[in-house]
C-alpha cells in the first residue's frame, strides 16, 4: 500500500494555519508511514508595502488580520492564540517574507524535517508569544534555539537562492488556482483549504488508502 502524501501549503503569519498545523500533527502521529508530507511556502503579504495595499494602512492590517486570530482562537487548537497580546505590541503586524525565508533557511540545512520544525517554532513565537517574526533577531534566535548552524543560517536567510525557493513554491501553489492558507493536496491531486475539521483529513486519507476516490461523498 503505498503512503498518502500531503503537501501543505502554509504561512507562518496566518493563524488558520496554526489550527491546521496541530490536527495534522495528529495525522502524523496517528498514520505514521501511511502518510508523507511536503511543506510550501505561500507568503499571503510578503512585504509591509502588500500589507498597506490589502488593508489601506499598517493599522488596518492588524486591526483585521486580529479579528481572524480572535476566530481561530475559539477553534479546537487555537486556544493558545494570543490576538490580545499582538494587539499590546508596539510594532506594526509582521509581513511574511522574512519567517518564510527564514523556513526556507532552515530547510536547506536539514531537509522537510528542518522545515516543519522552524515552521512550527515561528508559528508559536508569533501566535502564541506575540514576537515579531520580520524582526531579523527573532529569526536568529528561534534558528538557535533549534540548533542550527546560524553563520549559515544567516547567510541563507539573505540568499537570492532562498527568496527564489519561496517564490517557487508560492507559483507552484498559484498554478494549481491556490489562493489561501491552509491548503493540502492529497496525492498532488485533491485539493482542500481552510483548516478543516481532524476527521476530513482522516475522510480522505482513509479513502485514498482504500483506493476510493474521496470526492464520492463531498
């Protein structure tokens, strides 16, 4: 039987993906090798520039990206979402490049494994401990904390060949008409965005392990 691969198309900034990222650990744990999985990123506001375009201003950007991290909280895996405490910071809401390349710095040092770990790190250093995730230091410290080797780090951090490898995973996700956060692809095939409830993810999964096709019941 071979394995179901998912390939999870992700933003350290975006609190949906946090929610999605907690039930799919639990795949993980609960399939083992029944599944596989490939991390991308898809920066949803690369630059502070994006950011003011989208919004209008830097404060309507956190303003309104908070009201999505106050509805993730009341999701099962979001409690530890901290939007009060984004709020209190001084600094205007993060942009995305920088924890993506930083993601991105951490994969070409250690494959997928070094991705998912750097992932889930700046995740919790944003969502959870409110940090700022553009600021280079917070990048630096967290790539510490998990023990890679940071001249290196740092290096790749400012690499053309890493904000190429972010933007190839962002026109991978575009040629496939992805456009949100979170969004797996089952067998590079079935698409489903948004962070879903723990038993859809099992639905397909198990119907792909079987041989079903998992659009029968959606």
């Amino acid at each position: 039987m071979n394995p179901v691969h998912l390939t999870v198309f992700h933003d350290v900034l975006c609190s949906w993906c946090f929610v999605a990222s907690g039930r799919l650990h639990q795949i993980e744990q609960e399939y083992g090798e029944r599944v596989t999985f490939t991390y991308k990123t898809f920066p949803l506001g690369p630059t502070r520039e994006d950011l003011v375009r989208i919004f209008g201003s830097e404060e309507n950007a956190k303003r309104e990206i908070l009201t999505h991290w106050a509805a993730s909280k009341r999701l099962p895996g979001g409690e530890e979402i901290n939007p009060e405490g984004m709020a209190a910071q001084p600094f205007p809401y993060p942009y995305s490049m920088p924890a993506l390349r930083a993601v991105k710095a951490a994969e070409f040092q250690g494959g997928m494994e070094a991705h998912a770990r750097m992932y889930d790190r700046l995740q919790r250093a944003h969502l959870v401990e409110t940090r700022n995730v553009a600021d280079p230091q917070t990048l630096l410290d967290c790539a510490a904390e998990l023990g890679f080797d940071l001249e290196r780090f740092r290096a790749d951090l400012e690499s053309e060949a890493t904000l190429q490898a972010v933007l190839r995973d962002q026109q991978e996700a575009l040629a496939m008409g992805i456009s949100a956060t979170p969004t797996v692809v089952f067998n590079h095939k079935w698409i489903l965005s948004g962070a879903v409830p723990l038993e859809v993810y099992g639905r397909i999964i198990n119907d792909l392990l079987a041989g079903r096709d998992p659009a029968r019941n959606r």
